[in-house]
C-alpha cells in the first residue's frame, strides 16, 4: 500500500512513533527515522525495519532547532529522491500546575511541540509542492482540544498544531496534498508512564471504552491516513481515544 513511498517520522525511536514506523515498512514504504537522545533505540529499530525489507535512514536531530529539522528533510530527499509522508510525531511533556510553571519548561513545550513541527513543514512544503503530492500527519492530543490542568504549555501547544493542521490542510490543498492531525487520547508509553495510579484512574473514568490505548491503535490511523484511501480527507483532526474526547 505504501510501496517505495519515502516516510519521515520524527521522535520514531520509541512509543508511538516507533509503531508507526514499524507499521508503514509492513505497508512497504522506506523510512527516514528521526531521534533526538534514544540512539539505542533507533539502531535496534534501523535493524527490525531493515529485517521487514525496506530501506531506511537514521538522522539524529532535535527538530526543535530550525536548521537540524531542514537538514533532515533535505537528507531524506536526498537518499530517497523524494518525501512522500511526514509524521510529526516528535513531543514532549513538562507539566505543572501554572502558578509553580517555570518559564523554560513553557518555552521548551511550546519549542518542541508546536515550534518543531513548523520546522519541519517548513523544510518540507518546498519539495511536497513541487512533488504535486505529500502527506503531512502532525501528531496533535486530545488535550488540545478538551485543555487539561497541569498541562497548560503542552494543550497549548496542540492546540497551535491543530491550528496550524486546518491552515496548512488550506494554503496546500490545491497541490495534492492532505494534512490532517491525529489526537491521539491516553495511549501506553514511556510518556503516559510517568502518571502515577490515582491520575490514571481518572482518566480511566473517563474513557468509555474502558482501556488504554496501545500504540498501534495510533498507528493503525496513521497508515490509513498516509494511504491513496484517504485521499479525500484533509485538515481533520481524528480523535484515537476510546471516546475520551465526546
Ligand atoms: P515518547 O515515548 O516519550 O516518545 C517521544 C519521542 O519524541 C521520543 O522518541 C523523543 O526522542 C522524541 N523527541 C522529543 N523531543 C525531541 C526533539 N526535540 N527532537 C526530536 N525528537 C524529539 O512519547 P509518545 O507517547 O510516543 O508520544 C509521541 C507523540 O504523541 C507526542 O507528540 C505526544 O505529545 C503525542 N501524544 C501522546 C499521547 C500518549 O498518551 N502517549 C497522547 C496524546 C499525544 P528521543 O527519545 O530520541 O529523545
């Protein structure tokens, strides 16, 4: 479904964005996997996706800086000649209730989350415009759209990427190409981890499905969205959160 497509995925050394990845070289496409800090990580996923018979590219860039998100863009188009999807999946959490919120764990959020995926699309409309095709799937949350307290700097943050998501899906819709975001609700990785017993069944109250999510629900998604089946669909933001969101 995904044959010989050239796929970036950022933060893809663990949780969700190594599903994802995992999941688009079953699919067949080749794969440019981003990492910041999990060099491990990446290496043993370089070898699972090289053992499913795609080729792929390992670049260590903290996307958050604007010259290491271009350089990873222009090296996926260099190896592979061409970028066909782009998941900004890349994201982290300092949370705080806001009258304790450092000023650097705001800007840090807000650098990253929001910040990190400007520069990738930045890098990457050029060569998509010019291709008269690309996906771009931004990696947003649920808490972009209900806030959460003690997530101040990351929900807004989501909220920019959905923004950014429905402006992007406008400015590029008439070049072929589909941005549409993912919210993702609680899904299990070393991010949801942190939570302590007491905070996770809260959120458990609230899911009418009754579990937590698992990264292949989001990756499942992600392919969809990536596939010529979802060709007709651009700026939504899907909610994968076991009716959380409702
Ligand atoms: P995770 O396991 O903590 O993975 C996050 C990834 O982001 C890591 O691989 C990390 O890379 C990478 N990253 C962080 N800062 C980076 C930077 N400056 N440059 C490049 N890579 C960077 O978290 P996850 O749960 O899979 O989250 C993936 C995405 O889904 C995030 O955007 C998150 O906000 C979103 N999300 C998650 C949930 C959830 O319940 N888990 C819910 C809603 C949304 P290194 O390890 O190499 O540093």
């Amino acid at each position: 479904m995904l044959k010989g497509k050239c796929a970036v995925v950022t933060g893809a050394a663990k949780g969700i964005g190594r599903s994802i990845a995992l999941k688009y070289a079953k699919l067949g496409a080749n794969l440019v996997i981003n990492y910041r800090s999990s060099e491990e990580e990446a290496i043993s996923l370089e070898k699972e996706l090289k053992e499913l018979g795609v080729e792929v590219l390992v670049v260590k860039a903290d996307i958050s800086n604007f010259n290491d998100a271009n350089n990873l863009i222009l090296m996926a188009k260099e190896r592979f000649g061409s970028v066909d999807i782009l998941v900004n999946n890349a994201g982290i959490t300092r949370d705080g209730l806001v009258m304790r919120m450092k000023e650097e764990d705001f800007d840090r959020v807000i650098e990253v989350n929001l910040k990190g995926v400007f520069n990738c699309i930045r890098a990457v409309t050029p060569i998509m415009v010019k291709q008269k095709s690309g996906k771009v799937i931004n990696m947003a949350s649920v808490v972009g759209i209900t806030g959460n307290a003690g997530q101040l700097n990351y929900c807004a943050a989501k909220a920019g990427v959905i923004g950014m998501t429905k402006s992007l899906a406008r400015e590029l819709g008439s070049r072929g190409i589909n941005v549409n975001a993912i919210a993702p609700g609680f899904i299990q990785t070393d991010m949801t981890n942190e939570l302590g017993e007491k905070a996770k069944d809260a959120v458990m109250a609230n899911i009418p499905l009754k579990r937590f999510g698992n990264v292949s629900d989001v990756a499942e998604l992600a392919a969809f969205l990536a596939s010529e089946s979802a060709s007709y669909i651009t700026g939504q933001i899907i909610s994968v959160d076991g009716g959380m969101s409702m």
